[in-house]
C-alpha cells in the first residue's frame, strides 16, 4: 500500500467520523437540548397541597413529603373589647332610665296648690292732685301647679269682678296688681283689700291717702 493510499483511508475515516458527530448532534442534542417555545412548556404541579397551594422546586419529590404535615396558620385573637366601652354602652341606658324615673316622680300627684301667706302694699302711700295708686298683692303658695281666683274691693264701695290666675308647677309666687285713680279736689284714706277665694281663703288690706286741697 502506498503512501497515497494510506491518506485516501485516513481521509474517509475521518468522513465517517464527522458523519458520526453530525449524526448525534442532529439527534441527541434536539432531543434533549433544545427547548421548544414557552408555551409547550408544562408546568410542575405541586407535590402536596395542605390548605394552601404549595409548589415545590426540584430535588423534592412526593414520596419525601408524603408524612409531612404543613402547619396551618391561625388567624390573630380578636381584641378584648376594653372595659370602658362596655361602662359606656352599659351607662347611656341607666341614665335614661334615671331620668324616666325621675321625671315620673315629679310627676307624681302631690298635695293640691294651696296660699300660705297673702301681703298687699300700695305705692305711693299718700297720693296728689290727679294721682293713682299703684296696689300689688304678692301671694306665697306652697308650689303646687293651680288656679287661683281673687277679687278686688275698694272702700269707695266698688269691687272687681271674680278674677283668676294659673300657677305652673314650682312657681312659689304670684303677684296681682291694682291700679286706683283719683281726680279732683277733695281728701280721700282709701282702703285695698285684696280677697282669695280659692284654693286656700285669705285676705289681706294696703292704705294709703289722696290729698288735693
């Protein structure tokens, strides 16, 4: 064999091993190397699912989690509700209630009104040509809500009318006024007495003078 046959064998020997190498790079590399577009990728499920899902990257497998129990997780205590909102929400109504009660109570049917004491004064107390008189009975009662009726009469021989006055509930007090004029010359000790007739009887009188020469 000559030289020259010797390189032609060399030469299709390494044909055929490039043959060879083309073969498994066509072959083996696109069968396990080249990935296809992302969307034929499918996604790993996840080895366990305990209340959550859970997925798990690779080197895990199921049967290493098969008797592991994931720990399930609490929601936080609710907060105690601080005692002072309960005295608050608890105190509105017992104030309400108390109020009730009381307003009740006032209300309460009590002794009728009734006049403790009766004082009239009369101003000025010694009148002049043309002047009048101004008279006020002031009544003390014991603060029972009523009607009181009065009258007037006056030493010239004339009296009012039957006259009334209403008391609300807690007023201790009643004043009844009087206007008496006088004209002309003359002289006058004028007498004003004023009359309760109800609820509780009482009288009570105010001189005074008219002078006018």
């Amino acid at each position: 064999m000559t030289a020259r046959d010797r390189d032609q064998g060399r030469d299709q020997g390494q044909g055929r091993d490039q043959e060879r190498d083309d073969d498994y790079s066509a072959t083996v590399l696109a069968s396990h190397w080249i990935q296809g577009p992302a969307s034929e990728i499918q996604p790993t499920p996840p080895d366990r699912v305990d209340g959550t899902v859970l997925r798990f990257g690779p080197g895990v497998t199921a049967a290493a989690l098969a008797h592991r129990t994931l720990p399930v997780v609490q929601p936080p205590p609710a907060p105690r509700r601080p005692r002072l909102r309960r005295l608050r929400r608890h105190t509105l109504p017992a104030l309400v209630v108390l109020c009730v009660l009381a307003f009740l109570a006032w209300q309460r049917p009590g002794p009728p009104l009734a006049v403790d004491a009766v004082t009239v004064t009369a101003r000025p107390t010694a009148l002049e040509c043309d002047g009048t008189a101004h008279v006020v009975g002031v009544l003390a009662t014991n603060g029972r809500g009523g009607t009181l009726t009065y009258r007037w009469v006056r030493s010239d021989g004339t009296a009012s009318g039957v006259l009334t006055e209403v008391l609300g509930r807690g007023q201790d007090r009643a004043r009844l006024h009087l206007r008496w004029t006088f004209e002309g010359a003359g002289h006058h000790a004028a007498r004003a007495e004023l009359r309760v007739l109800a609820p509780t009887p009482r009288t009570a009188t105010a001189r005074f003078t008219y002078d006018c020469p």
